[in-house]
C-alpha cells in the first residue's frame, strides 16, 4: 500500500519534517504502519468473537453466510460483548492509575516514601468530603485516612464506591441506583465485567451494555476523581502556567529527557533529579538536563512544574527521530512498542519502569514509591552518561515552539471568577450562559490516531465550536493539538464569537491578564473529573441535573478504549458524547440505537434513559453542528427559548 505523504499526515511542519527524516533513514513509524495495515471489516464492526475456544466466529453483517457462533451467540450479543471489552480495557488503566496514587499517598504519610503533601488545603476539602474528622490531627494522620478511603474503593464487598458518594451529582446516583449499575469497588466490577463477557455467561445486549455503563463509571469515579484529588493533594493544585509546546521544546544544548505515560509519580521525581544532577550533565559537555513531556505525563508536568511538551500520542517515536533525545522514560497507557524499533536506529534508551509493563529490548528501572529517590537518580544518570553516543549527522531538532497557558483546575477557573463575584464565584459564568454570551460548555477530550490526520479533527470541532460562542476545555493529547494551534493562548481569540471573546477578555484582564485562551486545558486524560466537577457545581447551583446542562463531550481522533470509557462515563450524567472514530458498534443494530438513538416510544436508548447519547460523526464539521443542535435544544429546554 502507498504511504500517505507526509502533508497527509499532518499539518504539523515539525511532524511533516521528523517523518521525511525518519523514512529518509528507513525508520518505521505509527504512521506507516497505520497505511501498511489492512483494517478488518469484521473487526471494524464488532462482528469478531474470539472469547472461548470454539472459535473465533465471526458473522456477517449483510445476513450472509451464518448467523450465530457455535455457542449460539447472535450478532448483538457479540457486539454488545465486544464493546464491553473495550471498556474493560479501558477502565483498568484508569483504576490502576488511581490506586498507584493512593499507595503512593499512604506511603507518603506513614513516612516510607520520599513525598511530602503538598496542598493541605485539598487534603483537608477531601477529607470533610470524605466525612472524616479532621479535628486534633496531623496532615499526616489525615493523608492516611484519605488514601486507606480511596483504598477501600478497591476492596470493600458491599455498598457504595466512596468517591462515588462523594462526587456523584445525586440526580445521576439515584438514576444508576435504580438501574443497579453503580459500582461497589473497581476490582470487583472489573472481575465482573470479564467473567460476564466469558462464553457462557451474559448473553442479553442491553444487559451488556448497561455492564459498560458500569464500567464507565469505575473509570469516573476509581480512575479520573479518585487520581485527580489525590494527585492534586501529592502535588499541588494546578494554577494556570505558562509553557511551551511542540518538539522544539527539545535542547540541543542538553541532555535530553522524554517522559512519557500516565501516573506522574516517577515522572515528578525525574524533574526533581534533573535540577540536582545538572552538574553531572555539565561534566559530559551539556549545559543541563531538559525534561520534555509526552501524552498525558506530558500533561502533569505542564500543569504543575511548567515542564514544556513536545508529542501526543500519534508522534510519540518521532521525538526520538530528532536524533536529539538521551532517554524516554515510559509507565502505563498510550506507550507504543514500536518506540523500542525506532529508539534501536538511534542513541535513545528506552526505560520502563513497572514490572507489568514492559517492552522486549527496553531497559528496566524497577519503580515503586519507597524507591522512588532511587529509580529517578539511576534514570536521570543514565540519559546524562548517553549524551556523548549522540550522531551529529541524525540531529534534527525542529525551531519553533508555540506559547500556550495550561493549569486550569476547577479550583483555578473558580478562583478567576471570584474576581468578578467574590461571594458567588459561579454567577458570572452562568449569568452569561443565561445571556447567550456562552451558548453551551464543550469538553475536547481524548487522543490523537495514527490513522487519522494528527490534529485537524480536535482543532476543526474546536474552532467551530468556539465560533458558534461555545466555552472550549480541553484534557489528554486533544489539548496537545489546540495548544500547537494558538487555541490556548490569547492569540487564538480571532477563533471565538464576539459574545464569547467578550467573557474570556473579562474574566483575563480581572486576573492580570489580556484575556483568558479560547481553550482552557484543565489537565491529562484522568482530569477529565474536572470538568466533570464544572457541571456538577453548575447543576447544584442551578438545582437541576447535568443532564439538563447545555454540555457536550468530544474526541474527534481517539484511538485508546479508555476514551469510550470516559464517554460512556458522562452518556450516564446525561452528556452527550461525540467521537470522530469508529466505535466498533456498528455491525449490531440494536447496540448502535441503544448508544446512538433518539428517544424512540418502545425502544431503549441511553438518551431515554440518561439523558445523553453517542454521536458517531467522522465529518468534523458536522459533528461540531451536531453538537451544536444538542447544545441548543438543551439550551431551550433548560432556559425555555
């Protein structure tokens, strides 16, 4: 098959350039492969059953050919099966992320690993949450109440998810208590969800997909909340910052270090080593240790150290391709094998770091909290003693770099409203929603595809968006894409609609600045709680659901199962949800109008039931009008126009 040319792929000139060098230097890339395989039209509609060892049985979706797996498994229940797979998937991502950090947290307080609590004010907003007595305690005693609480989310045999309680918008909690589909701890549901996939087992589609549903909610509550709050208590807070993106953020002048992943605790510790081993980067010849992030560590570090980004996920390898990069350090989620391939072509060391994820030819640093001193020094004196293997023939390094400001938390964004309403910091954002100067809240969450042309659907949904005066937040590698593009920087307000550029110059120029960016990034791909926490508060305070919020949910160019999960975890408040990639639903008619349908008199769809539904658009324009319509109608509903 002909490769796409590099125009193709992206409009990136420093992704264009990185991928002519790296085909120039017979180096395969994501982008390659994506044009060398040929996608399966089964597996593409869900249609592929390979759960038990009668198979794998596939049926066809034109009637042709036979019509149930040997089991007796039709075409739904296989679909449905196969959908709850991807959210498994998913989800156990997430959930693992989150209890990393709550060992972490636990460690950190009984004094066996080398963290320290660093916003005591969130630590104790969580424990009241929490219903914990915080009176005549140390932080310390009060960070172990909270992690053995986030732990119990992981254990506990009956009831309720802690956090699940404590940040579930109560309309949303009783909707899923009647449906008994709210999850008891993230272990056990996930165990669950496998066993019911098993051949053999659950064989009802909409049984299924309300089991995905579930599923979407562990990842909202164990994965997303859970991490948000305790990383925030770790780390800090995120404030907005100001930094820089593209993959000129690498030095040429250092030592060179990527990382790249999810959980941020070694990633922290890896920043810190860098400052104090710059004297031995100093002695090989370089002026220093350059930390650059990649996808979602990528994302951490930007909110909280002003760490400046260099990749997404569909560009990962070709950080390394600049020829420039002593080290890429890799956790969990988003990190593709082939990065070990490419790194093998150059001086790059790969450098796992957890023992259930690991890649062959990598190198292995052993990472847990108590050692995390430890493994952060080895890895930082590694990437320092590799700065002399460099080729001067293969450094490419691209020029420019994009100025973006990154760090809005709920708590940040709360902050800057407080300046124009002290006592009720929520009045101004909803006097302008009421007034039609802010039409709707428009998340754009999610990945980049390899498959896909990196960016243009995450900035094309966006900018309609913005232009139609609809507030834009944005999370995980899809605010990679509207920070490269000017959209997190005030330049990027020739995008917005007057009424909506109105709002952000008022809001900015009240904290000290010209105005806020047309897209506010509030965080990697498990703080998409925070934006979930946005509507919540805007709920609470209007005293109606989410469900009745003109809000919308976008990933134009996913490629992770996780997305999904996270979708699915906002259909259940009630948001609808867009994806720009196939979902791999479409093979089953009756899984198709459960996710995607209207409200149909005799049917059931997750719009009749919750409020929200799947939007399948691969046209970004007519998603962004589609998303539109939903905002309107909810709008009309909500304020009766």
């Amino acid at each position: 098959m002909k490769l796409r040319h590099v125009t193709e792929v992206s409009d990136d000139l420093q992704v264009q350039s990185l991928l002519e060098k790296a085909r120039k230097e017979s180096v395969s890339t994501a982008f390659d492969r994506a044009d060398e395989m040929m996608q399966c039209g089964f597996g593409s509609a869900g249609v592929c059953c390979r759960y038990c060892l009668e198979g794998p049985c596939r049926i066809s979706p034109n009637g042709k050919g036979p019509q149930k797996g040997v089991c007796g498994a039709d075409i739904h229940q296989i679909v449905a099966r196969s959908f709850l797979n991807h959210l498994t998937q998913g989800t156990s991502g997430h959930a693992e992320h989150g209890r990393e950090v709550a060992l972490t947290l636990l460690e950190a307080a009984e004094g066996k690993a080398p963290f320290e609590i660093k916003d005591v004010d969130k630590l104790y907003a969580v424990a009241n949450d929490l219903g914990l007595e915080t009176a005549d305690k140390t932080v310390n005693e009060i960070a172990k109440e909270v992690a053995l609480k986030a732990l119990e989310d992981f254990q506990k045999q009956t009831g309720i998810m802690n956090w699940v309680q404590m940040r579930a918008h109560k309309d949303s909690l009783k909707k899923w208590n009647d449906l008994r589909i709210t999850p008891v701890n993230a272990h056990l549901e996930i165990s669950k969800a496998v066993a019911r996939n098993a051949m053999g087992c659950d064989a009802d589609p909409l049984n299924l997909v309300l089991g995905a549903v579930t599923m979407g909610l562990v990842d909202g509550y164990a994965g997303l909340h859970l991490s948000t709050d305790l990383q925030d208590i770790l780390f800090g807070t995120p404030k907005a910052v100001k930094a820089k993106y593209s993959m000129a953020v690498l030095d040429e002048k250092k030592v060179n270090i990527a990382v790249h992943g999810h959980v941020p605790m070694l990633s922290e510790k890896v920043v810190e080593w860098s400052r104090k081993l710059k004297p031995e980067a100093e002695k090989v010849g370089a002026e220093g240790v350059n930390i650059v992030g990649v996808c979602c560590t990528g994302n951490e570090l930007l909110m909280r150290q002003g760490v400046s980004v260099a990749s997404s996920f569909s560009s990962q390898e070709l950080v390394i391709v600049s020829g420039a990069l002593e080290a890429m350090v890799v956790d969990i989620q988003c990190v593709m094998p082939g990065i070990q391939n490419v790194a093998e072509c150059y001086h790059t060391e790969i450098i796992t770091t957890l023992p259930y994820v690991k890649i062959a030819g990598a190198t292995h640093v052993e990472f847990s909290p108590e050692i995390a001193d430890k493994a952060a020094e080895e890895i930082v004196r590694k990437a320092i003693k590799n700065f002399k293997n460099r080729d001067p023939e293969k450094l490419s390094i691209p020029k420019e770099t994009v100025d973006a400001y990154a760090g809005f938390s709920t708590e940040q964004i709360l902050e800057a409203l407080s300046k124009l309403n002290a006592d009720d910091p929520l009045m101004p954002l909803i006097d302008a929603i009421k007034a039609g100067k802010i039409r709707g809240v428009a998340a754009l969450v999610g990945c980049t595809n390899p498959r896909e042309k990196q960016d243009i659907g995450n900035v094309t949904v966006a900018k309609e968006l913005l232009k139609n005066n609809v507030l834009v937040v944005a999370t995980g590698c899809a605010a990679h894409s509207l920070a490269k593009n000017k959209l997190m920087s005030p330049e990027g307000l020739v995008y917005c609609g007057d009424e909506l550029r109105e709002v952000l110059e008022a809001i900015g120029q009240a904290v000290g600045l010209p105005s806020l960016p047309p897209a506010l990034h509030m965080g990697s791909c498990v703080d998409n709680s925070r934006p979930a926490d946005l509507l919540t508060a805007l709920a609470n305070k209007l005293g109606v659901g989410i469900k009745d919020l003109p809000a919308v949910g976008s990933c134009p160019e996913t490629h992770s199962p996780k997305a999904l999960s996270i979708g699915t975890f906002f259909i259940a408040h009630g948001v609808d949800v867009h994806v720009g990639v196939n979902p791999q639903v479409s093979g089953s008619s009756v899984v198709t109008n459960i996710l995607c349908g209207d409200k149909q008199e005799g049917t059931v769809t997750a719009e009749e039931v919750f409020g929200g539904k799947l939007i399948y658009e691969t046209d970004h324009i007519v998603a962004a009008e589609k998303l539109l319509e939903r905002i309107n109608m909810k709008r009309a509903q909500l304020l009766g126009e």
